[in-house]
C-alpha cells in the first residue's frame, strides 16, 4: 500500500481523531466534524477486526508511512525486549522525519519529511536525508547553514506548540537534540496499541 497523500482533514473526520496532534482539524469555522460524506457517514458498532484495523489506519496514517514500513517497524518492536506495543510506538517516534517534526522544524511530518528528503538535515554534522532513519538517544539534529534563514522553518518554529520531554530546541541554532527515548504516558494516549497488536500477531509470527 502506497503513502496517503489525500486530505488528512478527511482521514480525521474519518476516525475522529487529530492526525495532526493538535485538533487542529476540527476547529470551529474552519473544517466539519462529522465523517466525510454528503450528510456524514452514519456511525456504526466496529467489530474486533474492524476496530483494530481502524486503530492501525489511524496510526499509520498520522506517521504518515505506507504499509510495508508500518509493518516492518511492527516486527521489529515484536522482536526487543518489553512491550511491543510501547516498543512499537517508539521506535515510530524516533524516526528521523518525527523528530524533525517534534522540535518543530516543520509544521506538519509531511514538512518535515520533505526537509529530510532534500538533504536539509545534519544528524551529528552528517547530511541524513532518509526519512525512516533511526536516532539514538543525544543524536543532534540541525538544519543545514543555507536554509537556516528560511521563511517556512522560521514559522514552523514560531507556531511549535509541542512540549514533549525528550528533544531539545536551541531556536537560536536552529539545533535540537534526541534527548532520550520516550516513554508511554508521554506519547498520544489516544492511540490503542493493544489493538495494533492484535491485529498484526494474526500476521507475524
């Protein structure tokens, strides 16, 4: 399955839930509420396998990775030590396109993203422009000298509204850290891993 590169405004509705984080989706005035459709799709009672594909879409859908990478990542968490799904949801979020996101160098993971893909990112000094790149804990993420003035990464920067523990953000630098690996009750609690898991221990072995 491909990357979604749809309306996430949809998607949200879809699920009501914030792909973005920040409920930004379901502002007043600016976008509905109700599920996409003429009047709304009606709600309707998910069965088990309904709810934890739902759960898994959702989570895929706001890391913003096609399915092969979802999985991958999955059987990965499935093999360390401790909760797979904990596991799974860090491994997700020390990505390098998420982190570039959580210090607020793009709006969006979208954004950030596409400043990983044009090589506009230094981990350690060292151009990384693999989005799924994994950090490690104190790895130092910089916005490369030539875009250090640019408008876009000035109000991304401006409008961060993230206040998560575990990077760091020198605005004045424009360097941040990979402080330490998350925990659980910092991340969405929104998000139903068990769930996930259950949907993907019917797949992996």
């Amino acid at each position: 399955m491909s990357r979604y590169t749809e309306s996430i405004f949809k998607k949200s509705r879809r699920y009501g839930f914030s792909i973005l984080e920040n409920g930004k989706e379901f502002s007043k005035g600016k976008k509905r509420t109700t599920a996409p459709g003429q009047h709304g799709a009606k709600k309707t009672k998910l069965s088990g396998y309904g709810s934890q594909l739902q759960e898994k879409q959702k989570v895929r859908f706001m890391y913003g990775i096609n399915e092969r990478q979802f999985r991958n990542t999955f059987a990965k968490a499935k093999k360390m030590h401790g909760v797979t799904g904990t596991n799974f949801l860090i491994l997700l979020e020390s990505r390098l396109d998420n982190i570039v996101y959580r210090l607020g160098f793009a709006m969006t993971r979208q954004g950030a993203r596409q400043l990983v893909n044009h090589g506009h990112i230094l981990v350690n000094g060292k151009k990384i422009d693999i989005p799924s790149y994994q950090l490690q804990p104190n790895d130092v993420l910089e916005i490369k000298e030539s875009m250090k003035k640019n408008d876009k990464i000035a109000e991304a920067l401006q409008n961060n509204e993230s206040t998560v523990e575990f990077v760091k953000i020198d605005k004045k630098s424009l360097k941040g850290t990979f402080v330490r690996l998350p925990e659980r009750q910092e991340l969405n609690q929104e998000i139903n891993d068990a769930l996930i898991v259950e949907w993907y221990n019917r797949l992996i072995k």
